[in-house]
C-alpha cells in the first residue's frame, strides 16, 4: 500500500474529511505501528492531526511495559501526542467471568473511546487487515454466525475507522522495512491456546494449499455480507427504528418490533445489544429473541453480566457492570452526564417549569448539587407534601419500567432529593419570594449508531 492509496482510501472507505483528527491504536506490532507511520505521511497531504492511544493489559509483565515505553518513544519521535493507560485486564476478567482476550478488549474499547471523546478526535484508526478480516469471517462462521457475522469488519462504522483492511500484513512489514522502521513482536501472538492464533497459523495456511486464494476470497465474501446487510439496514432505518440509550444499556419500544419478519426482527435486536454495549453471539440473540416473544416482565441473563427484561413498553438490555457516577451540577450553563445534559441559567420572573424536564430551583440550594442515579430505599418529599414517599413506589406508580429506573436522574443536595427528572420536583425546590431561582433544564441523550467493536493489533 503507498501513501497516496492509503490517502484515497481514508477519504474514501473511511469517509475521513481533509483536516480531520484521528486517534490511532498502537500497540507496538508491525500492523498498528504501520498505521501510524501512514498517518504521519498523511498529516500533510490531508491535514490531519494524528494522535495515538496505548493500553497496556497488565497481562506480559515486562514485555507488556517495553511495549508501552516503545510506543511512546516512537510517538515522540514523530511528533504525535501520546495517551497511555495501565489496566488490569485478569481482574476484569474474574470480576466478569469471561475470557482475559474479553476483558482486555472492553477495557482497550472504554479507554479508546473515552480518550476520543475527551481530546475532541473525530475517528479512531484501528491496524486490522485484509489477513486479520479472513481469519474474522473463518471464525464467525464456524462459531455458527448467520450473514451478520460474515459482514466481520467495515472501513468505517461509528467513530472506528480501519485504513488498512485491503493490505496484507507482508505488505505492511514490507512497507515498514522499507522505511528502517522496527516494531514490537508479541510473544502471544504465536500462542496456538488461542483461537486466532489457530487460524492464522494453522488453519488458513492449510485453507490456502488446498484452495489457493481463500483468504482473499474470505475477504470478499465479506464485502458481500456487508452490501446485503446495508440493505437491511436502510429497512430498518425506514421504519423509523430507534433504539435508546440507557445509564446502563438500551431500551426499544416493543411496538417497534411488531410485524417485522424474522430478518428483521434478528438484526433490530443487534443494534439494541450493541447499543448496550452487551457482545452479540448467536446464544444471546436467539435468548432476546426467545423473551422479545414472550410474556410480559419476564428476563435473562445474558453474556457479560448483562439482563434482558421485557416490560410493558419496552424491551431493555442493561449491564451490571455499568457504572453511573455522581456529576457535580455546574452553578451556571450546562453540565454533561450519563443521563443527559443539565442546563442551569437564571430563572425569568414567574418562571417555575413544568416540573419533569425543567424546574425552578433556589440558587442556594443548588450549592453543592449533584446529578446521581436511584440508591436502595430513596425517599423524597414531592413538591406539596409534608412527608417523605419511597421513590420506587413513585417510579411504580409512575409506570416507570423496572429496567429503566436506573436511568431516571435524581438531582441531590446532599442525600435530600431536590428533584425526579420526569416524575416530579421534592419540596427542596419551593421557592420564597425574595430568594434569586435558578431555571434547569434537562435534555436526555438521542439515539445514536452503536460504535462496533474495538481491536487493535
């Protein structure tokens, strides 16, 4: 791959507009240690601003550290700003009982996407190439995927870009000779205890003596997959499917659901599983689709500490793992927080709110406030009361779906509930006549595209 097809494809397959700024995934191998080296040459030719993203595992002890000092190094020497993180990726994986590839995956996924957000990058380049796309549709096939898993890997989906997924590794090794450039060998890599390692080394080499060409071929089933899937998509888009984001995962309305065929039906529950951040496989999906079909208020469990529950209205999914922390409330302008954006200006004479998504509040009482999820046992006295109701019996009286009561924000002076977002203000909130108001206002987050699966190399 030159730079000028590198280029073509960033504008092209990954749709990266001129001037763009990427964050890129470096662990230090040949492939992801390609990719920054193409983004550097790309900087000016496009405009970009290259940043780079490495997590080290806690997983090879020193090697994994020798890593991380590699490509810090290799970003200084090339002028790219450096973000690193230290994660305990065999603590994760025995807090959740899944597999330490799992764990290390989430924790790479949260740290990419929480440093994207906060450094303002509009892509995240991930190293995956035309080798690592067969090995993706061998595996997903043989673990019993339908079409959706045959898809395996896009240029682009969401934020996550992937440049690189028409090279081959040789090429990129070539490329890197070419340029006296070293990089790190990950001794796992030809650890053959894991499943893609397997493929890589055994099975597609074997694959291609007997059938020369099958990982291109894999390759371009893949492309198939996708432009069939794109079809399904613009379906679905065309019904108006939305599916919403919760504190802790996704909700859809069940009437959305109805009537659609089987096709359908399987690829809309996907997008609420990927949009709750739960790992999509055929044994979860046919469990959402079994409940989806069933009677009212039942649930499952599913992979990754995660619960599915059919309620009245909707169907939600959401994590246990899923942490909602507290937000202090800005005094003035808007505050950003899992549950939405609060927004806090003086308050116009008379002006008092609705009461559900904006409200009048004395200003000294805001001194301090913080936007939380419900705790066990939270009481508030309601707006006209004297004494203090259970807040679950307020949410059950409301018709608040049990599974989306974690996603009603509560904001708090102290322990006291000023206010239900939703439901109703407390009695914190009477204003007297003299005193200065605050108006806030809440606005819940929209729907948005589920971001696919991070990996890097």
């Amino acid at each position: 791959m030159t730079n000028t097809e590198f280029c073509r494809r960033l504008a092209t397959a990954c749709a990266l507009p001129p001037g763009a700024h990427v964050l890129a995934a470096v662990s230090g191998g040949a492939d992801s240690t390609a990719l920054l080296c193409f983004l550097c040459d790309a900087r000016e030719a496009m405009g970009l601003t290259v940043s780079c993203a490495h997590v080290e595992h806690g997983i090879r002890g020193e090697a994994s550290l020798a890593d991380y000092a590699f490509v810090q190094a290799l970003c200084e020497e090339k002028g790219v700003a450096f973000y690193g993180a230290h994660v305990d990726a065999p603590a994760l994986a025995a807090q959740l009982g899944c597999g330490l590839e799992d764990a290390a995956r989430r924790l790479r996924r949260r740290f990419l996407l929480s440093t994207a957000e906060r450094i303002g990058a509009d892509a995240v380049a991930l190293a995956h190439h035309a080798g690592d796309q067969a090995e993706t549709v061998l595996l997903h096939a043989a673990r019993g995927s339908d079409v959706r898993g045959l898809c395996a890997m896009r240029a682009r989906q969401g934020r996550i870009i992937r440049p690189l997924l028409d090279a081959t590794a040789q090429e990129l090794r070539e490329s890197l000779r070419s340029r006296g450039q070293a990089w790190r060998e990950d001794a796992t890599n030809g650890d053959m205890a894991y499943a893609r390692n397997r493929v890589r080394l055994a099975v597609l080499p074997e694959l291609e003596r007997a059938c020369p060409g099958a990982g291109a071929a894999l390759v371009r089933l893949a492309r198939a997959a996708q432009r069939d899937e794109e079809h399904f998509a613009r379906l679905l888009d065309a019904q108006g499917l939305t599916v919403w984001p919760l504190a802790d995962g996704a909700a859809i309305e069940r009437i959305q659901l109805e009537g659609l065929d089987d096709a359908l039906l399987g690829r809309a529950l996907v997008r609420l599983l990927d949009a709750a951040d739960v790992p999509v496989s055929m044994r979860t999906l046919g469990r959402v689709t079994a409940l989806e079909r069933g009677e009212t208020g039942a649930a499952v469990s599913l992979e990754g500490r995660a619960q599915a529950r059919l309620g009245a209205r909707y169907l939600c999914v959401t994590r246990e793992d899923a942490v909602i922390p507290d937000t202090p409330l800005a005094p003035e302008g808007e505050t950003h927080t899992p549950f939405g954006v609060f927004a806090v200006r003086d308050a116009l004479p008379g002006e008092t709110g609705d009461g559900r998504l904006t409200q009048a509040i004395p200003a000294a009482r805001l001194a301090g406030a913080r936007v939380t999820a419900r705790r066990e046992g939270d009481t508030m006295v309601p707006f006209g009361r004297h004494s203090p109701v259970s807040l679950r019996r307020m949410m059950i009286d409301a018709g608040i779906e049990r599974a989306m009561r974690n996603s009603v924000p509560l904001l708090r002076q102290g322990e006291r509930i000023l206010w239900a977002v939703g439901l109703r203000p407390g009695e914190g909130c009477r204003v007297q006549h003299t005193e200065p108001v605050k108006l806030v206002t809440f606005r819940g987050r929209e729907p948005q595209a589920a971001e696919d699966v991070v990996d890097h190399r």
